[in-house]
C-alpha cells in the first residue's frame, strides 16, 4: 500500500493505493475513513488499483482554516482531484463505489464529472430530499442542529439516531466503539485498531456539527447524471429494507429510471460481510 498527501483547496487529503489494474474509489461516510475500507480494498486489490482517503475535516485529511458547515459540491471536487491524482482520464475512467454520505458524493462526482466514472455504485445515500417524508426529515436535521448546540455531540448522535432507527449503522456518538459495519469492538485492541476508533471517535464532532444538516439537504441532479456518460447503480443492503437510506437508493433508481442493486448485509455490510460484499461489487461493476 502507497499512502499518499494531496493538497487541494482548503485542505490536505491523505489517501491511499493498494493492487493493480483499473482504478476504483472507494468513498467513505459517517464518521469512518480509509482504514475502514482496508479489509474491502485488500479483497479487490487483485483486481483493481484501490483508492481510499480520508474526507476534508476527517481524521488524517485536515483542513487549511477553522472548520465549517461542509458542501457536497467541494467533497465532489475532492473525489475528482484525487482520481486526477492517480491519473484517472477520460481516457481510462474510474470505477466509483460510495457508502452512505460517500454515496451522495459520488452522485456529485458522476454529475460533475462523467467523464472520469465509467460505474457508481451509490450504496444506500442518505437523500432524505428524494423521500416522501422530506418535510419530517427537514425537522430532524433542525433537532439534530438544536441538540448540538445544547448538549453537543452526544445529544446530536441521540436524536439522529433516534430518527433513524437502523440496525447497522453507526450514527453518531454509537459508532465510537464500533469497527466498520456495526461490530462491536473487541474488548482488546490491537494498536491499529484502536488508533482508527479514536479518529472516528474524533471525527464524530465533526460529522455531527458540520456534515449531517447539510449533506441531509443535498438534492443530486437528476438531468446531469441521466444524460451523461457514467452507469448509475443504486445499492441497499438486503437487511436494510425499510431503512431511511435503504429506501432513499430505492427513490434515485426511481429519479433516474434504473434497478436497485442488491447487496450482502445492511447499510453497513462491507465491514460484516466483506468477502462476499466484495464479490457482489465485482460483478456489478464488471456488468454490462
């Protein structure tokens, strides 16, 4: 594995290449980054070049100033920049998978930038605009920003939670002691796994004051991922049915006339269910 620094406007994004072959990103949400896709990436190394990295504001990608409420659109710029960096061309696009608010950044990057992401695979983005119940998700988000200014993260993480009440994503100040996809984290820890739950315990602050109420406002368009070049592939976990993000991958297939993948596990399946998680991203990308 190559780890690598990429300076991009108001930040320094760490990043990471692992294998050989086509390029695939894969985009992290929540309060995860890189190293929650270690065990997804080593599965497919063999056959792609791996891409991961941190996202602005979170754990190794910091940022140039004081921190502030975060735009899709610049998390979509970052996504086109590192696929640049690792000489992604229209010549030889990339292939893109993004899980949760990774999801919705990727359905920037496609709109953007077509012309770099020949598959997406959007796997259960948290577009609560697509969802008949906007107006309800509208208050959360405003519950969400109020808790936040009493009572802080904690009070946040409660109410976001609350709100969604799924089985196997971490939301908030639940995902501080829990490894990618929902486990549990054993009682000992070895150093590297430790050292990756308190980035996630850190980026939590983050997540909840500066990522939640904006990206849960995030309307992708629509025109510009149906006319251009990229397949759009929206994804949810086979154990997520019913679930907010679940059901808003059902809603982008709707906006753009196209079936819903279906996947191993939950909204957090990669972690859980990697090999066989990696082997159902294989066969999705690689489809006609």
């Amino acid at each position: 594995m190559e780890t690598k620094t990429l300076s991009v406007p108001g930040a320094s994004l760490h990043y990471e290449v692992r294998g050989a072959g086509p390029v695939l990103l894969l985009i992290c949400g929540g309060v995860y980054d890189a190293a929650a896709f270690a065990p997804l990436a080593q599965e497919l190394a063999d056959r792609y070049t791996v891409v991961t990295y941190d996202r602005r504001g979170n754990s190794r990608s910091r940022l140039d100033g004081a921190p502030g409420p975060q735009a899709i659109e610049e998390h979509g710029d970052d996504a086109y920049r590192v696929l640049a960096a690792v000489g992604v061309s229209g010549a030889a696009p990339a292939y893109v998978f993004g899980n949760s608010s990774g999801a919705i950044i990727g359905l920037e990057l496609a709109a953007r930038h077509p012309e770099l992401v020949r598959v997406l695979v959007a796997h259960e983005p948290p577009l609560f605009e697509l969802l008949p119940e906007r107006e309800h998700w509208r208050d959360v988000m405003r519950e969400v920003e109020a808790a936040y200014r009493d009572g802080g993260s904690a009070a946040a993480g409660q109410v976001l939670g609350a709100a969604l009440g799924m089985s196997g994503a971490p939301s908030g100040d639940e995902g501080e002691d829990r490894v990618p996809g929902g486990a549990e984290a054993p009682p000992e820890l070895d150093p590297q796994t430790a050292a990756m739950l308190a980035r996630f315990a850190a980026n939590n602050e983050f997540f909840l004051e500066f990522e939640v109420p904006p990206f849960a406002r995030y309307v992708p368009d629509g025109h510009a991922l149906k006319s251009g070049s990229t397949r759009v592939v929206p994804a949810a976990g086979a154990a997520s049915e019913g679930e907010p993000p679940a059901r808003a991958a059902h809603a982008v297939g709707a906006l753009l006339g196209v079936p819903v993948a279906t996947f191993p596990g939950d909204h957090g399946g990669f972690g859980l269910e990697t090999a066989l998680f990696a082997r159902r991203l294989d066969d999705v990308l690689r489809a006609a």
